[in-house]
C-alpha cells in the first residue's frame, strides 16, 4: 500500500495510462519543448520548470480569469494559479488598465513615485506594521529581512521551522537528514548551515533550547506552513509562545505571509491577531507584476534611516536592487489592492474553496478512505491520514507523492490545473462554480478508478 492505503500497483498502471495521454494530447508543447532544448537548460526560461513537474512542460498561449489556454487550445480551470501569484485572475481589468497606463508614462525611473505610498500605506493598513519596503519578489524581501534583523541585533544566525519554503537563499536552503543540518540543493556553500537552526513546526520545547543561547537574529515562519508539506496548522497557543520566546531572548519575528495573503487583507496576521516585527508578502500582492514587500516596526527600521544631510561612509544595511519598487510593480499593486483583492473577492474565494473542501471530503467518505480534507479558506486539498499532521515529518509519513503526482496529470488531461505536488488546490478571485465543480468531477472520477 502506499501512504494513502490506496494501492500503489494500481496508481503506477494509472499514471502510466494518463502520462502517454498528457503526452499525446499535446504536439505543440512536445514541439516547442525539443526548440526550447537547443537554447535552455532542461527546455524552459527556468529549469526548476521542468524538474517541479514528473510530466513534460505545458506551454502556454494565454489566460484570462481563473482559466488557463495552452499551446495545443486546452483550456484548464487553474487550481495552482501560478502557485498562488495569480490569486488575483488573470488579467483583472483594473490592472490591465493601470498597467498599460503606466508602461506608457516609463515602466522604471529609479525614483519613487506616489504610488508607493498609497502601497505602503495600504500593506500597512492591512497589516498593521507601519513601515514597508520593496523588492522584486518574496525571496529577495526576505534576504533584506534577514540582513535588517542582523544589522538590528548583532547576530548572525537564522531560525526556521522543518517543512519551511522561504525562497531560494543561501540561509534557507538547509534541512534537517538524519538529525543533521545538510544543504538543500547542490551549488550551496558547505558551512550554509552553519548559520541557520531548524527546528519542528508547533514544537515551542526545541525553539525554546535554540533560542536560548541568544545567538539567533531572526525566526521566520509562515503563520501555518503552506509548501511542501500541505498545510501545517498552529497548536493553540504555538504562536503566542513563539511571540513570548522570541520577545525573551532579544530575537526578531518575522511572518512570511507570501502565500497565507490569500486567506483574506491582511493575511493570517490580521486574521489571527499576530504581532511580529516584520511581515512578507510577494506573489499575487501586485497581480503577478513582480513585486515583493516587507513591512516591519520603527525600531528595526532605525538600521535603514538615514539622517538627512549625513555624507560619512559607514557602511549601510546591503539591501535595494535597481529594479526594485518600480513604478510598474506600484501602479499594478495599487489597482490590485484597491480594485481587486477587495473584501467581497476574498468573502467569495473562500466560499468556493469550501465548496471545494466539502466535496473532496463527501468523495473520500463514500470511498470509504480516511483522510483529511484541508480548511485553509480559499484553498483546499488532502492529508492522506486520518487527523492532520503538526509537523513535517508527521505529514511526509502518508505523503504519497506517486499519488498526488497521478492526481495532477488526470485532472490535466480533463482540463483542471492543479496545485504543485506538495501543495493544495487554492480558488482564485475568479474561480467559479464550474471551475469547482470541474475539479470534483475529476477528482471523483480518479477515486472511482482507484477504489
Ligand atoms: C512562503 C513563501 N515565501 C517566499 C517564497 C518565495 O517567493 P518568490 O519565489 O516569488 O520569491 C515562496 C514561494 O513559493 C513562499 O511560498
């Protein structure tokens, strides 16, 4: 049996069916992915596209809404939206309009624009920490929070919680094998882990003993763990714990709110009444134009304040990119802020990914199959475990990756774009019922195989 009780002879002859399926369905995808490997590593613009995915690269010819259009003229009901950065739809007409307008008045001036500060102003509305900051993208917000919170308190290490994806960094990119700290991926420094702690999600005992020895400048989470792993939910109590222990040893908190934004304004910070001294955001926060943001408190902030007039050569906090916080990403944030991401689009996101979260569980229950359908608002998916894991190795014990892999390329070939393995189908602003229902029917239609 594999992880999910279900049997693995059976998902492997299934799989197999649905991959020579995914395959020949789709000429044009397999002829412009033999192009593409002639002039990039692995066929696509980011290698990572091919290695994220068992079946062969999709490409694409447009979207619009919650619906995506590849080469080959499939339309899918897009679950992953672009792994949550297209939380807005594709193409809302607010930023359509925003967008267009802007790249004709210059797309980058290297000089602030007034949208900023409606920007920021906004984030800090929705998040309530007064000062923000731009990059391009969630990993480089967090890189300039790690180098502030060095800066800010004179130390050098950085704790995250086992199961964690904070971007693609040296400092992050470490796990826990065996009991020891080893590098990620390849193309690391060896000693990477030499500054970096890793310790299990809701266990307050073990941060307790690292944080104790106030060497660590920051812990970084997200409020409940969202990649590789499924959703991982807090402990009752976890993050007030997190908050007093951090708060005792001189250590900064920083929520990583890059995927949770989705569960409403203002994240799972506001939903939850969170206190930290920096939050992330990225991805959907500007309607897939890209931009990153960090806000955080005015103590912290003070490394970054300049006084005017000041013309000595110490050295500044290494944070800015010239591409950062341009108008662009402004304009596209500020129409997607007040347009789009608007208090009745996350109220019907979130009905949806109910619904969805509902059928999934009414389809598991007539199969008969313990498992645990995820509540996590707007989005949705599977534990394949009776209760829902705490931690990562909890939840990697039932994973199943052959089945989730097998789950995606069936509901591709009946034109439902799933989440990335690991992680959970998610509704758009745009989603529809029909999208939902889509997805149920294909779902239910691969348990029906199965069992
Ligand atoms: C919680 C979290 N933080 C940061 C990132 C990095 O985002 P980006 O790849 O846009 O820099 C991700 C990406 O999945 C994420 O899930």
């Amino acid at each position: 049996m594999g992880g999910s009780g279900l049997d693995p002879a059976r998902v492997a002859a299934l799989k197999e069916r649905e991959d020579a399926a995914f395959v020949e369905m789709r000429p044009r995808s397999r002829e412009l992915w033999a192009s593409g490997q002639a002039v990039m590593p692995n066929g696509v613009p980011m290698s990572w596209l091919r290695t994220s995915y068992d079946h062969p690269p999709l490409f694409i010819e447009s979207a619009g809404g919650s619906r995506l259009r590849d080469v080959d003229g499939h339309e899918y009901a897009d679950f992953n939206i672009a792994d949550m950065s297209m939380f807005t739809g594709y193409g809302p007409a607010a930023v359509v309009e925003a967008v267009s307008r802007q790249v004709g008045l210059g797309s980058q001036y290297l000089l602030p624009t007034e949208d900023s500060i409606w920007v920021a102003g906004e984030l800090a509305r929705r998040y309530g920490l007064p000062l923000w900051q731009f990059t391009l993208a969630a990993t480089s917000a967090n890189t300039e929070v790690i180098r502030i919170a060095r800066a800010s308190t004179g130390r050098e290490k950085v704790l995250f919680f086992d199961g964690k994806y904070h971007g693609h960094f040296d400092d992050v990119l470490v796990e826990i094998e065996d009991g020891h700290l080893v590098p990620e991926e390849d193309g690391l420094p060896h000693d990477v882990t030499t500054r970096t702690r890793v310790v299990p999600f809701n266990d307050l005992e073990a941060l307790e003993r690292v944080l104790s020895a106030r060497d660590v400048a920051v812990v970084i989470t997200e409020p409940a763990l969202t990649n590789n792993v499924g959703p991982l939910m807090p402990d009752d109590g976890f993050h007030e714990g997190l908050r007093e222990v951090t708060r005792r040893t001189g250590t900064l908190l920083a929520y990583d709110e890059t995927h949770t934004q989705v569960v409403g304004p203002g994240g799972l910070t506001r939903r939850w009444g969170l206190a930290s001294d920096f939050v992330t955001v990225g991805k959907s926060i500007a309607a897939g134009i890209p931009l990153g943001a960090y806000g955080m408190t005015e103590e912290v902030a003070a490394v970054l304040q300049r006084p005017d007039g000041r013309d000595d050569d110490k050295p500044q906090v290494a944070v800015g990119g010239t591409l950062f916080g341009n108008p662009l990403s402004m304009a596209a944030a500020r129409a997607a802020m007040s347009e789009v991401l608007t208090d009745d689009a996350y109220a019907h996101s979130q009905r949806l990914g109910s619904r969805l979260a509902d059928g999934l569980s009414q389809v598991v229950a007539a199969a008969g199959l313990e498992w645990t359908t995820h509540r996590f608002w707007p989005r949705s998916g599977l534990s394949f475990s009776p209760s829902p894991p705490r931690t990562a190795a909890e939840a990697m014990e039932d994973f199943d990756v052959p089945l989730r892999r097998l789950l995606r390329v069936h509901l591709a070939n009946r034109g439902v774009w799933d989440a990335i393995v690991g992680a959970g189908p998610t509704c758009s602003v745009a989603a529809t019922d029909e999208d939902v229902d889509a997805y149920l029917a294909a779902f239910a239609d691969l348990i029906g195989e199965l069992v």
